[in-house]
C-alpha cells in the first residue's frame, strides 16, 4: 500500500494566505459627508473630481464606491495616455474616400459599453498635458469616445493631487474644470482607525422620497433662479488667476449643475454640509456660500404673517436667522408703519427674548423705538426689553472704553 504524502506548504503560499486574511475587511453604515457628497453625484449622474494629497484614499473610496452600488470598476490612468486614446484611433477602411475614416475607440471603452454600466475612474487627471485634458473634454460632458457613445448607466469620476504635490503637475484647463463638481478629498482620523482595523464606511445611495420629488425640482429651480435675478453678475465669473480656473467656477453649465444637486439633495434630506460641499463644488465657495445663504432665507417665515399672529409666531433657532427675521419684521413696519403693527412687532422681541439670546433683540428693538409715533402710548412690553437695551448699551460702552485705553498706551 502506497502512502501519500502532501507536500508542506510553500513560504508563499503561507504568505498568500496571510495577504487573504489582511484583506478580509467588512462595512458598515456611518455618517460621512465626503461620501454622501459623492454619492449624491454620482446620482445625479454628473462627472465627480476628487481633489486630495496621494495616499489620502482617494482610489480606495471609488473601489468601495463601485462594489457597494454594485457597479463594474474600469480605472485610466489619465496621464499615460495619448490624446488619440480619448478621440478615437483612426481606422483605414476599404474606401476612405466613400465610408470616411472611422474613429476607434479603446477596448476599455467597448467593454463598458457591452456592460452597459460602470464607473469609469479617471485617474491622475491633474498630471495629463494639456493636449490630453484636450481630449477629454468630449468624453466627459458628452460621454463619447471617437465614435462610440457610453450608455447612461456609466458615471464618471476622476481624481488629481494639487500642483503643488502631483508628479510633473498641470493645472487643469478651465473648459475641462467647468464640467466637474469639485470635492476636496480629506482623511478622517476615526475612519481610517477603524478601517484599518478591519471595518470601512459603507457607501450607498441616497434614499429618494417619490413623493417630493416634484417640490424638490420646485425649490431648486427657484432657489437658483432667484438668486441669479438678484445677482447677474454671477451667472458667469470666469477666474483671473490660473489655479483657480482648473477648480469650481460659476458659469451657466456649473450653475445648472448647482441647480440639479440642490434637487437631489432637498430629495435626499441631505444635511447642510453636504449641501454646502456641493455647491462649493460646482460655482465655487464665494457663489456658492451666497446661494446657501439665499436658501436660508427663502425658508425665513413672512413677516407679515408673523406680525398678523405674534402670540403663535414660531421664530428659527438659529440665532443667524432669527435677527433676520426679526430685521425683516423690523423693515416691515418702517415700511408701513401702523399703530397695531407696531404693537405686534414688539409682542415678537418679547418672545423671541423669551426663547432665544438676549441679545439679538437690542438692535430691532432700538429700531422698532424710533419708529414710534407721538400719539402711540409705549406698550407695557417695552418695560420686558428695556433691560436687555440699556445692559448692552453698557456693555458696548464698557468694551469702547478698554479698547481706547488700549489703544492709548
């Protein structure tokens, strides 16, 4: 009888085997804004940037990315490329002169068309020449290569190192920077402790109520719209320094993109910090930090509902928006100024005293006193505010004279 004998394993094997059970990681839900952001893109299906310092994780999160929307990952590295990769190749065909030449495209390009679906990675964008940023702009806004068209299941998404810490860096071309919404790709301490302890973020997509959908495009359409009729001088604002032309500027294909991620995000619930990412990240942080202020104040109650109902007035509790409400209250008065109006506003700066800082009523209500009329007897809701008034009073006047002695010595 011959006895068998399995060989001892190999140092490599041995090694794979260690390998294997270093890449055995799992996921798990967690709040992250950077990924939330991403995903809503993705999404609303526009072309993602992800700026970051190498090593940062930048290729990790849209490997995670693609196996958690179950999508097929095909990764080009933008930079090793010729401009004719992107265009097309040109293929002789029987009769030039009749049938034309074709243009060919790569093969990565064929089977991402026969999938049907996937997220295409461009990567190392911000090391490509000029000639090859040249090349890609058709393939992202117009999702062609030579003559080949990806079908609409293909997002894309492409990452780059700042300048400063690329290899043989470019700055990216403004017609190719317009077409992304930027994200600036930065680690979380806790989630990179966690992951390499063998537990990742997982990603997913934004959970979308069919039921609003309609008042989301509503409110989207209307947010950007009012704010462009109150600032034109926005609607396009091309840079005048380089480095900021390959990042987020405004213009009317930006703007559009604002509009349809401020639709997605209302959709989505999504928090203000990942709605401020995003339109940081499509007109820039300057139109972008005014759009979000105009969307606060589009959610601002009336005024003039407030001052019909003083006693059911609800005010915000952020203290931002409660001294505009309570200056727009203030303005609503000076503008038609009536006895019960008057009243009402004050019945207001008591409650907003009553639920809210002291002193975010001093200024409406010093305003509100100069407003007052001879035949208008002073409501005994003035004698609530006119410790908070003199208190601040004080405390400006005790603050200007440390200043000027300050400033004496």
């Amino acid at each position: 009888m011959t006895m068998t004998t399995t060989p001892p394993a190999s140092q490599l094997d041995i090694a794979g085997d260690l390998l294997a059970l270093l890449a055995d990681t799992t996921t798990e839900p967690r709040p992250d804004v950077q990924l939330e952001a991403l995903t809503l893109s993705v999404a609303a299906d526009l072309p993602v940037l992800l700026w970051g310092e190498p090593g940062i994780g930048k290729t990790a999160a849209l490997t995670q990315l693609a196996a958690a929307l179950d999508l097929p990952l095909t990764t080009v590295i933008a930079s090793v490329h010729e401009p004719s990769d992107f265009s097309g190749l040109p293929v002789v065909g029987d009769d030039p002169a009749v049938q034309g030449v074709p243009m060919a495209p790569p093969d990565w390009a064929v089977r991402l068309v026969r999938a049907g679906r996937g997220l295409l990675f461009l990567d190392e964008l911000s090391t490509a020449p000029p000639a090859v940023q040249a090349a890609l702009l058709r393939l992202v806004l117009e999702r062609r290569i030579g003559a080949l068209q990806l079908p609409p299941g293909v997002r894309i998404v492409a990452a780059a190192n700042p300048r400063s810490s690329a290899a043989d860096g470019w700055e990216l071309s403004p017609p190719l920077a317009n077409r992304f919404v930027h994200l600036q790709w930065t680690h979380d301490h806790d989630v990179v402790v966690r992951g390499l302890g063998g537990t990742w973020p997982r990603a997913a997509l934004p959970q979308l109520g069919s039921g609003g959908l309609a008042d989301a495009v509503a409110l989207a359409r209307r947010a950007v719209c009012g704010f462009l009729t109150a600032r034109p001088g926005l609607v396009h604002q091309l840079p005048t320094n380089e480095a900021r032309r390959g990042g987020a500027w405004p213009s009317p294909r930006s703007w559009d993109m604002t509009l349809r991620l401020v639709a997605f995000a209302t959709a989505a619930g999504s928090s203000r910090e990942v709605l401020s990412l995003l339109v940081r990240g499509t007109v820039g942080d300057g139109p972008g930090l005014e759009l979000l202020a105009w969307l606060d104040r589009m959610d601002l109650p009336d005024p003039e509902v407030l001052l019909a109902d003083p006693a059911g007035a609800e005010l915000p509790e952020r203290g931002d928006l409660r001294q505009a409400v309570l200056d727009g209250v203030v303005a609503a008065v000076r503008e038609r100024p009536e006895r019960s109006r008057w009243d009402a506003a004050w019945a207001l700066l008591v409650r907003a005293l009553e639920t809210g800082a002291p002193d975010l009523v001093v200024v409406p209500a010093t305003t509100l006193a100069s407003l007052r009329r001879d035949d208008w007897d002073v409501p005994a809701a003035v004698e609530r505010l006119a410790g908070v008034v003199t208190m601040s009073r004080r405390a400006d006047r005790a603050a200007s004279r440390v200043a000027d002695r300050k400033a004496a010595r």
